[in-house]
C-alpha cells in the first residue's frame, strides 16, 4: 500500500478477480455482500442473546450505531473528495515537462512521510496543536491517502505511449486537448486503482479517529476499553471490518464500470 | 521563534533522559516487525509459488489477502483480542496477515514474468519442476519477491504501532500514552518520541532492504 515502487500499484496479469473468467464477476460480486450480511447476522444474533447491563445497552442502541456509522462514511466521503481533488491535479502538474526537476525531491518526500505511523501524525495534530475534532481527522485522513492517488496519476500518465501522443500532436490537437482526450482517458483505470486504494486507507484510518474526537465507528471500540465492556468493542471492530471490505467491494465494482471501453 | 526554540531543546532532553527507554521500545518494535514479516514472507511466498500456474488459484490467493488488508487494523487486533487475548500474539497474527498481500503478488507477478524460453531450456537440460523452481524460476523473480517484502515492511512498521491498544509492544505505547495526557507538556514528547521511533525503525528497514537485495541477488542479474 505504502510502496514506493509500481509493483505495488500494478496488479500480475490475469489475477483481476473480476476476469478471472465468465463466471467470475457474478458470483464475486454477490459473494461478498451475502457473507456480511451474514457476519452482520451474526453479530446481531450473538449481542441480542447476551444479558446486556446498562452501559452496554446505551452503547448499542440502533440510533448510537447509525449515527458512528454514518459519522464514519461522511469522514472517509469527505476525505476521499479531498484527496482526488488535490492529488489528480499535482499528479497532473508533476508529469509535465517544466517540473520534472522537482518530481524526485517530491516523490522522496511523500515516501519518507508515508513511514509517519497514522496515530502518531493524528496523536501530534491533537497534543501539538489541539486540533481535534471531524475536520482534524479529516486532514490527517487526507495526509494519508494522497500518496496513492498522486502516484498511480503520474503512474498512468507517464504510462502513456509517447506514439499515441505523437499522432494526437499530428492530428493537430493543443497540448491541453492532447492532455484531456488521451493521456487522462488512457490513465483512468490506473488512477481508479490508486483512488480505490486511498478509500480504504481512508475507512481504515477513520477508525483512528475516535482518538481525537473525530466519531466513528471507532468511537464504540474505545468506548469498549475505556468502560471494560468487550461485547460494545467486539461490535464496533465487526462492524468496521464488514463496512471497509463493502466499500472496498463497491469500489471495485465501480472501478470496473467507470473504466473508458476499449482499453 | 522562542517558545519553538525552546520545545526543541525539551523533545531533546526528553529523549536523552529516557534514552534506554526509547532504544528499548525501539528493539521491541523492530523485533516485532521482523517476526510478523519472517512469517508473512515465507507463507506468502509458499502461497504465490502454489497458486501462480493456475488463474483461478492466484485470483482466490489475492483477493483473500487483499481482503485481510481491507480490514481496518484497529478493528482486526480487537477481534484477534478476543480469540488470543492481550500481548504480542494478537499483533503478531495481524501484522503477519496485513503482510501477506505484497509477498503473495510479487512473487506472482516475478514468477510470471519470468521468461518462458529460459524455462524451457532448463527443462531440456533436464531439470526437475522443484529444481526448476528453486535454481531458475525463483531466483530470478527474487529481486521483484524481495520489493514485494519490502513493501510489506514499511507497512507493518506503521501499523505495528496501533498494537499498543491490545497492549502489543514498541513506539505505539509512546503515542498513546501522550494521547491519553492531551494537554499536559510532557504529551507532545511522547507522541513526538513515539512517532519519529517509528520513523527511524522504517528507515533502518528500509537500508537493511538496499543491503539485502544487494547480498541476494543472483550475480547475473545484478
């Protein structure tokens, strides 16, 4: 996820779940969401047969669990926007001509930054600076994810054949159209890769969020070890590993769909 | 400028004064590490060298690791806690699944690339399909393989620190800690120590790595 290399960022041929072959995408695509209904089932049935005490039950209510969950999905929302809003762009500036010479001390940079641990940088914003709260989990969200997208942009960019460029030259498109009618459209599927990856990166780190007051569904994990009640955590991790493996799961999905045809 | 001035010199004496404190959090997290990665390497290369003839198999291998690096690791460590309870045990079983994913597609992706013609002249000198893997298949896909460690690595050094919650060793007992004083002067130091630990551990990694791949890369490929 963190690598600094493309071996990372590109998957082996043929090892695309999605043509592993004609019956593949279907059953892959239903597969998935069965078994965490099934998990959420579980869950629902294993914490109804319990004897809740009263910390417990105000913990689990419907209501405190729809709003973590939603609090969580707007943190990774938001944060995703603001990653693709920032990293297409720089990704778009790095891979022209007049910067190349700031693209290594860039790139060095980001990778030395992505050795920074998630709590250690959102610990920092809270005791450093009292940043705490939804928009500081946010910035230490976005810190995050950018790396990702930033590289597979200037990944599939540069990935362009030089050919293809050439004849858009010689059929007489501007720099600019040559730029948005081939080299972004050749780059997407690359790009959709690296937004996947920052959106689970994102689901992942808003757990942490809970730490500096920024809600969550991590907000029940730690109300679980703060108060000695296992059964509030145990529901808070199941229920953030089932909605990072779904949203990671639509992801693909739309990754799928949105690729240009014909590539 | 002063008051900045000033917290530097603190975060310095800080870190002076409880010097075999932060070296000792420092060999626990790095142990750690290469625990978790010793084990992911070796099972995900096992993985990659059994499921990558067959599309099916490495399309089921990969999408299961990936899965287990989708699930959040906070999330993960409470759920092993209540399987293997507090300590190590929990940390070292997620690292090691959060590692899987990088060894298994590189060794893939190496073993794939991997010219057929060079193969197949290996089989007409008669080598065995395992003396074929372990002379000529594997080592040449070991410089992709070891990226793919390497990757995992710098990973796990990172998400090693988020263990402290299920009371897991190294920098992140640092971190949280200073979280848990918001507001006291001596928080800053703390997570500071804990962080730019982890920093250091990364990037001591990292040059192991360089040396590694220098020391085990087939003399012809080099």
């Amino acid at each position: 996820m963190t690598a600094s290399t493309d071996w990372a960022t590109v998957r082996p041929p043929g090892t695309d779940p999605a043509r592993g072959g004609r019956w593949w995408p279907w059953i892959g695509r239903l597969a998935l969401p069965v078994v965490l209904a099934l998990v959420l089932l579980a869950l629902w049935l294993y914490v109804g047969s319990q004897e809740l005490d009263s910390i417990e039950a105000r913990s689990l209510t419907a209501e405190t669990i729809g709003e973590t969950a939603a609090r969580h999905v707007a943190l990774t929302a938001v944060s995703t926007v603001l990653v693709v809003a920032l990293a297409v762009p720089l990704g778009i500036l790095l891979t022209r001509p007049f910067t190349r010479r700031y693209r290594g001390l860039l790139l060095t940079v980001a990778n030395i930054g992505q050795a920074v641990p998630t709590i250690g940088l959102l610990a920092l914003l809270a005791v450093a600076f009292f940043f705490l709260g939804f928009w500081a989990a946010v910035v230490g969200l976005v810190a995050y994810a950018v790396l990702p997208v930033l590289r597979n942009t200037m990944v599939g960019l540069e990935g362009v054949d030089p050919a293809v460029l050439e004849a858009g030259k010689g059929m007489g498109l501007s720099g600019r159209q040559v730029l948005r009618r081939l080299e972004l459209p050749l780059a997407v599927p690359v790009i959709l890769a690296g937004i996947r990856t920052a959106l689970v990166i994102n689901v992942g780190t808003a757990t942490l969020a809970a730490y500096i007051n920024g809600g969550g569904l991590g907000t029940l994990i730690v109300a679980g070890f703060s108060t000695n009640r296992f059964l509030v955590s145990l529901t808070g991790a199941v229920l953030t590993a089932v909605l990072a493996l779904l949203v990671d799961h639509l992801a693909g999905i739309a990754e799928d769909v949105l690729k240009p045809k014909g590539l | 400028m002063q008051p900045e001035r000033n917290d530097d010199l603190d975060f310095v004496d800080f870190a002076w004064q409880r010097r075999d404190d932060v070296l000792q959090l420092g060999i626990e997290h790095a142990a750690l590490v290469a625990l978790s990665v010793t084990i992911s390497a070796a099972l995900g290369v096992l993985l990659g060298v059994l499921s990558y003839r067959s599309p099916t198999a490495r399309s089921a291998v990969i999408a299961v690791t990936g899965a287990f690096l989708t699930i959040p690791s906070f999330a993960l460590f409470v759920l092993l806690l209540g399987i293997v309870g507090l300590g190590t045990a929990p940390v070292v079983i997620a690292l090691t699944m959060y590692g899987l994913l990088p060894v298994v597609r590189n060794t893939i992706t190496g073993l794939l690339q991997v010219d057929p013609a060079i193969v197949e002249s290996a089989l007409g000198m008669g080598l065995s399909r395992r003396q074929r893997l372990l002379r000529i298949e594997l080592p040449l896909a070991w410089p992709v393989v070891l990226t793919g460690i390497r990757v995992s690595t710098v990973v796990l050094v990172g998400i090693a620190a988020i263990g402290a919650i299920v009371n897991g060793p190294g920098y992140g007992e640092l971190i949280f800690t200073g979280l848990a004083r918001v507001g006291s002067p001596v928080a800053v130091n703390l997570v500071l120590a804990g962080t730019l630990g982890v920093v250091v551990v990364a990037v001591v990694f990292d040059a192991a790595f360089t040396l590694l791949g220098k020391l085990t890369t087939s003399k012809g490929l080099r």
